[in-house]
C-alpha cells in the first residue's frame, strides 16, 4: 500500500517496499532526496535535468516542496552551525 503525499498538481509516493520506502519523483524509482542533495551540492534545475532526462523542472520544484512541507513534521533536525 502507498501513501501518497500531494504538493501541489502532482504526487510523490511514498511506497512501502518501492524504492527503500522513501519518497520518489511520480511513478519513477527517483527519491526526493537525491533532488534535494542535488540542489544543496549547488546544482542548478538545468544541470539535474542534463544528468537525468527523465525528470522535469517541475518535478525539482516539487521535491523542494515536498521537502519543506516535511518540515511541518513533528519533529526536526538541528541545524550546524559552521564557526
């Protein structure tokens, strides 16, 4: 059974027993984190979408979002601070 979460026009599952049961990009095997990760290392939409073509612009927008709305969890992370 999956669980869809919906940020915005589309949905990203998150799949029990899909892809390791993270959240991934429509009905692709794509976890939402590797699209984070991709834009934290400083990653533009234009780079990830030449490296996977699969993918859209939108679906980098999305997982942003889904990743902020995940904040609205009942639990956080703390944040380092560098010196």
């Amino acid at each position: 059974m999956a669980a869809r979460r919906n940020c915005g026009s589309r949905s990203h599952h998150h799949a029990a027993g899909g892809y390791g049961g993270q959240p991934c990009i429509r009905g692709m095997r794509f976890p939402v984190k590797t699209i984070v990760h991709m834009v934290a290392q400083g990653m533009s939409t234009e780079q990830i979408l030449a490296e996977h073509p699969d993918l859209e612009a939108e679906d980098v927008r999305q997982a942003l979002e889904f990743a902020a709305a995940s904040l609205d969890a009942d639990s956080y992370l703390p944040l380092r601070h560098s010196a």
